[in-house]
C-alpha cells in the first residue's frame, strides 16, 4: 500500500511505502523553512537537489545528491531549502 502525506500546507509531501518490512518515504519539499518533528529514526537521502538539516543540537548541515543524515528518533530538526529538494526516507 502507498501512503499519500503533506506537510506544512502542502510544501512538503511524500509517499510512504514499505520494502521487506522497512518504511521508507519519498518525497518533496518546495522553498521554505521547517520544522519537523520526528517519532521513529530517520535516515534521509537527497535525491535531487540541495538543502540545509540541522539534527537536534548541532549545527547546520548542507545535504547535497546521495547525501544521508540521521536523525534521532523523538526529535525536532530542521530543514532550509531554497530550491526543490527531493528525497529518501528510512525509518528504523
């Protein structure tokens, strides 16, 4: 089964999706700032593009095509992107 997800109004949207009992994500996320709560581990990959993540108590990040950053389960990070970005998400 897909899952259809949007955020923020629309400026972020994925579809879930689940591989040998893994979830993962793919999705988008348009121009803007966010901030973005977390209940599992997640593991993003750019896939297209360019953004800034900052991880919960560390500095700013810039996550460019074929880049993965882990972020801890339970958290709050955020995200700048001045351009589309789109992007893998593993859930552990």
């Amino acid at each position: 089964m897909i899952n259809v997800n949007q955020y923020f109004a629309g400026k972020i949207k994925s579809l879930g999706f689940e591989l040998r009992g893994t979830p993962y994500t793919a999705g988008v996320i348009l121009p803007g700032e966010y901030a973005i709560d977390t209940q599992k581990e997640e593991h993003i990959t750019v896939t297209v593009g360019e953004c800034e993540i900052r991880p919960p108590d560390s500095d700013w990040k810039t996550a460019q095509i074929g880049d993965t950053i882990v972020i801890p389960a339970t958290s709050t990070f955020d995200v700048k992107a001045s351009e589309p970005v789109s992007y893998i998400c593993r859930y552990r």
